[in-house]
C-alpha cells in the first residue's frame, strides 16, 4: 500500500512540475504531456528494453515496448471516465492530434520492421528504427517549435 500511495505522490508531483515547466518554456499542455510526462513515465521500459535485449530475450523486449503502447492507450479511456465534463476527446487540442498521428506513424514502421524482418542496417540499425527516431524528432520540433 505505501508503494501505491508513493506512486500517487510521483505522479501527482510530476503532473505539477510539468505544468510549472510547460509555463516557464512556454509549451502547451500537450506538448508538455506528450514529451516531458511521456519520456518520464517511459524510462522504465526503455531500462526493461535494453535489459531484455543483453540478455538475449529480443522478443521480450519488443513485446514489452508494444505491450507498454497497448496498455497505455487504455489510461485515455480511464481518463475520459474520470473527467466530469464530457468526453476528454472533445476537450483535446489539436497538438493532441498531432500526437496521435505521431504515434500511430511510429507504431505503423514498427509494424512495417516487424513484417520486413531487416537483419542489419545504419550502423547495424533496421530501417525502423531510424525512421521511429526521425519521426519522433520531427514531431517533437513541429510541435515545440510551430
């Protein structure tokens, strides 16, 4: 029960030092969710990740990463039924969408590395994996800096 209560205060402690650092840099609410939040909360799977695969368990480590999107697309579903004012997607800017489409491009080449199967590529990097990394770049300037 105390490392439930602890996770509460992180997460309501991360919440406020987003908003306050949204406000002095000057981002929206979405972009700050989607990046600060978004990178902060993901730490521990991209430790899971890397974990996975010097072990050797690659199919663990995607699958965990794929998992992680899965299960947190539904947090946007208990989010809507925690807000009182309608639906939270009538309430989302159109930096949410934006978001969106970025993460559905990322995960759409994800799906696209999983099918072609690329043994090797820039610096011994697949195709996906550069082009996931040029998406998120790219999304991130377009929002941070439009």
């Amino acid at each position: 029960m105390g490392a439930g209560l602890l996770c509460v205060a992180a997460g309501w402690g991360l919440t406020r030092a987003t908003e306050n650092l949204a406000d002095v840099i000057g981002l929206s609410e979405s972009v700050a969710g989607g990046f600060i939040t978004g990178v902060t909360t993901s730490f521990p799977e991209l430790v899971i990740a890397i974990a996975a695969v010097r072990a050797g368990a690659l199919t663990l480590a995607v699958a965990g990463v794929i998992g992680g999107n899965a299960f947190d697309t539904l947090f946007a579903a208990i989010a809507d039924a925690a807000y009182l004012d309608g639906s939270i997607y009538a309430a989302a800017t159109q930096d949410t969408l934006v978001l969106l489409t970025l993460a559905l491009l990322m995960n759409a080449v994800l799906l696209l590395g999983l099918l072609r199967r690329q043994t090797s590529g820039v610096a011994n990097v697949g195709f996906e994996g550069v082009l996931v990394l040029l998406l998120y770049l790219g999304g991130a300037s377009l929002l941070t800096f439009t």
